[in-house]
C-alpha cells in the first residue's frame, strides 16, 4: 500500500479500532436459532386447529396478528435499534366481518402454499404467491404485507418460510462469495455492478480485503459513483445500494458484511429528512419490521453525507438548494423526537440546522462545484480526514 493509499484509509482504521473496542456496537447481535421445518410446519397446524375447532363450535374464527404499525410495540436498544416489546399489541382479524374477512381468507390461503412449500422442501418468491391468487390478493403489496404478518406472528425469518424476496439492491467493490446454489460471484472482475442476492442466508465463504462499506441512498447517485469509477479510486471497499427505501434483502447484505468484516459503514444520503430516514432504516431499523432487527441492523452505520453542514462548508450554490416544505418540516420534528436521534448529539446539531437554514439538498448538488466534485474531492476527503458523524 502506498504512502497515499496509508494516509486515505489512517482516520478510517482508526474507526475501526475504536468500534472493534467498542463493546455496545461490536455486540455480534446473534439471531436466534431458526426454527426447523418440522417446528414451523407445527406452529402453522396449530393455527389451523385452532381455525377448525372455532368452525365445530359453530363460532367465528379469529386471527391475532402483533400490531407491526404501532409506536408502542416498539423499544429502542443502541446496540441493535428498533426491536418489538415483548408485550406486543394485537390486531384482530375475524372471519365473520365485512371489513376483515378478505384479509382473513388471505392469511389463510398464504399459511396454506407456505404449509406445502416447506413440506416440499421447495421455495417460491413473493411474486409467485400473487400470481397463486390475483383475484384474490388485488395487488403484490397485499402478498407483502401478509407474508411480513404471518413471520412476525410465528416469529421466524421470512426464508425460513420459504418465501424469497426479488432483490432490487446492487452491489460492487472488493467482494467475492458464493450464492447457496454454488454460483460464485466476484464484484473484483467486473466494472458493472451486481444484483443483491434474495437469499442472503445462503450466501457463504465471503473473501474481501475492504477497508469501508459505502451505502449509498439513490441509484443515480451509485451508477455516477460506479461510471467515475470510485471503488477503484478508494480501493479496498465496497458499494451497496438499496435504491431509495433499501428492501430487506439489501438491509440483511449489509448486516451479513458487517457481521463477516467488521469494517466500518458508511452512509452517502440526500441531506433532506427523507434521506436521514433512510440511513435511519440501516442503522436501526423500522417500526414494521422491528421483530427481525437483529438480523437487520447495523447500528454502527456512520453518516458520511450529505451533511447539512457540508452545505455551508463547501459554499454550495444557492440556485441549487431546495426550499424546506411543510412536510419536511413535519419530517424533521418527527425525527428529533425519535429515540435513535436523540441517542445521536451531532444527528440533531445536523437537523436542527437544516430546520434554521430551511433548506435541502441532493447529493447531485455537488456537481454544481465540480462535474466530478463528489468522487474526486468529496469523498475521498470525507474519509481521509474523517468527515462523518
């Protein structure tokens, strides 16, 4: 490694001994122990029971879900982030109402294709569970939701139902491993990038030398990242992107390679509140999907950019800042009151900022200094002098 190579990476091997010292953040947060087959095939047959005993009694079935949607079922742990309360919350689901009787017989018809997936040993992505159905599921973010219910309400992973998930996330950098399959895949040899894998759990013997992860939030912002060719201008790291609000399969890819690297993640966001909310979702999870947090977090996720106080900082052009709106606004109040943010001092110096200044900014706003600013200047600096909060 080259004099110039040792200086960029210096402030980021710091980092990284003082997380790998840092106990609350290395915390390897273990997920429990999946479930087998025939345990899963059990908990579904006791609902069934329980479905088909109501009907003998000449009495309505009902279902119970935990209620995913509600604040109060939430708690937040710095080492893992936002996890669902023991004493969850319920939402009831009867066969005998107009206003719950089709999700009812959706629940029940998705229990049903799981039952013979898993007793198939065979797997079947979520697109295919619509396509079962149509008329019956009306649209494939019904089929979402649902599959996301019944693995909270039997509190196993969704693959372990043998359900997989189309990813929509890519990935580049210095990253080889292979899939389940045996397929190998090497990010080292190719320019372009590569699909996240819809199924992470399967992924094994992963080889990377790379000092730092680099999430980044939109898929112009990666491709531009990918034609100014970074990864090779900051080599060894890696790239991931989970375009815009990451899937669960991006989010379990960068756990996966923090729990394998121990490296430190960083976070390239717009520095509006929606852009804070994504790089929230990686770091510490969201309300919905708080019964698998442990397999989906990395609290140690650091903000990189774009900073609020980057714009200031680097005299950004003002034609290219954008006007807060009342939604922002309500956005940015929303966020200073969740725990996680107050957990994070120089987070609210950041927002509360934004909220003085009343202005945003994308990440593309850098060209206005320089066509190439963000991979040329930007970024290199932020990481050689350890820009990030």
């Amino acid at each position: 490694m080259s004099s110039q190579d040792t200086e960029l990476f210096s402030e980021i091997d710091k980092l990284r001994t003082q997380m790998l010292s840092n106990a609350a953040l290395m915390t390897v947060q273990r997920v429990d122990e999946e479930r087998s087959n025939s345990e899963i095939l059990g908990l579904i047959e006791n609902i069934i029971l329980k479905i088909v005993t109501s009907l003998s009694k000449e009495e309505a079935p009902v279902l119970s879900l935990p209620n995913r949607s509600s604040w109060t079922n939430v708690r937040f742990d710095s080492s893992v982030g936002l996890q669902m309360n023991p004493e969850t919350t319920f939402t009831t689901v009867r066969s005998d109402s107009p206003a719950s009787i089709k999700k009812f017989a959706q629940i029940v018809k998705i229990l049903s294709v799981i039952y013979r997936l898993i007793v198939s040993n065979s797997y079947a992505t979520k697109r295919d569970l619509y396509y079962n159905d149509t008329q019956l599921f009306g649209s494939q973010a019904t089929v979402d939701r649902i599959v996301d219910d019944i693995s909270c309400l039997l509190k196993v992973p969704r693959r372990s139902l043998h359900v997989l998930a189309t990813s929509k996330g890519l990935i580049t950098g210095d990253l080889c491993y292979l899939e389940e399959d045996g397929t190998r895949i090497d990010c080292r040899c190719s320019t372009a990038a590569f699909p996240v894998s819809s199924n992470i759990g399967g992924i094994k013997s992963i080889i990377s030398s790379a000092k730092f992860i680099l999430i980044v939030e939109k898929d112009a912002t990666f491709q531009r990242l990918l034609d100014d060719n970074l990864c090779t201008k900051l080599s060894p790291c890696i790239m991931i992107t989970g375009k815009g609000v990451p899937d669960v399969n991006s989010r379990l890819m960068v756990r996966k390679l923090w729990d394998t690297l121990h490296v430190p993640v960083f976070a390239l966001v717009d520095a509006d509140p929606y852009g804070i909310e994504i790089m929230c979702i990686y770091k510490y999870g969201s309300k919905a999907m708080s019964f698998e947090a442990r397999s989906l977090t990395v609290p140690s996720v650091m903000w990189l950019g774009l900073l609020p106080s980057d714009l200031q900082r680097l005299r950004v052009p003002e034609d290219v800042l954008i006007p807060l709106t009342k939604k922002d606004e309500t956005k940015l109040n929303s966020l200073l009151k969740r725990p996680y943010v107050k957990n994070q001092p120089d987070w609210q110096k950041e927002i509360e900022l934004m909220q003085e200044t009343k202005v945003k900014a994308e990440i593309q706003s850098l060209s206005a200094i320089a066509p190439d600013f963000l991979a040329s200047v930007y970024l290199p600096n932020k990481l050689r002098y350890g820009g990030w909060v």
